[in-house]
C-alpha cells in the first residue's frame, strides 16, 4: 500500500516530466500573411490633418452634449426622489 504523501511525490515527478516532454515537443511557427486592405481602412490613413481635426471636434461637441444632458438627468433626479 502506498502513502498518501508518496502517491503526491509521483504525481508531482510525473508533472514535471510531462513538461520537459511538452518543452521539447516542436511548436508550430505561426504563419503571416498579408491580407489586402478594405477600403475603409485605406481612407482613414488617407484623411488630411484638417479631415481629423474635423472629426475630432464632432466627436468632442457629442461627447459635450451627452455630459449635458447626464448632468441635467442627475439634477432631476435628485431634485424628484430627494423632496
């Protein structure tokens, strides 16, 4: 009959042995492939400086009125649950 701590010391030999083996095993070298790119890509590194600056300042003007209207619901609230 074998011990509980010397069953433990096999299963723990047998898992480093395993690893050596998987270390040593050959590891697939990934492949890169170019792939062409969609249009959509190629216009956004197409944008001139005045193009991106034009975006830029959509996004922000959304960006601002999203805060607005958050701060405005936040005031409502607060002023309808808390009499």
């Amino acid at each position: 009959m074998i011990t509980r701590k010397e069953y433990q010391n096999s299963q723990k030999r047998n898992n480093i042995d395993d690893d050596f083996i998987k270390r040593d095993e050959p590891v697939e070298e990934p492949t890169f492939s170019r792939s062409q790119p969609d249009e959509k890509q190629g216009n956004e590194h197409a944008m001139t400086p005045e193009q991106k600056t034009k975006r830029l300042g959509r996004r922000l003007n959304w960006a601002i009125v999203f805060l607005i209207l958050a701060i405005i619901v936040v005031y409502l609230i607060l002023i309808y649950v808390n009499p």
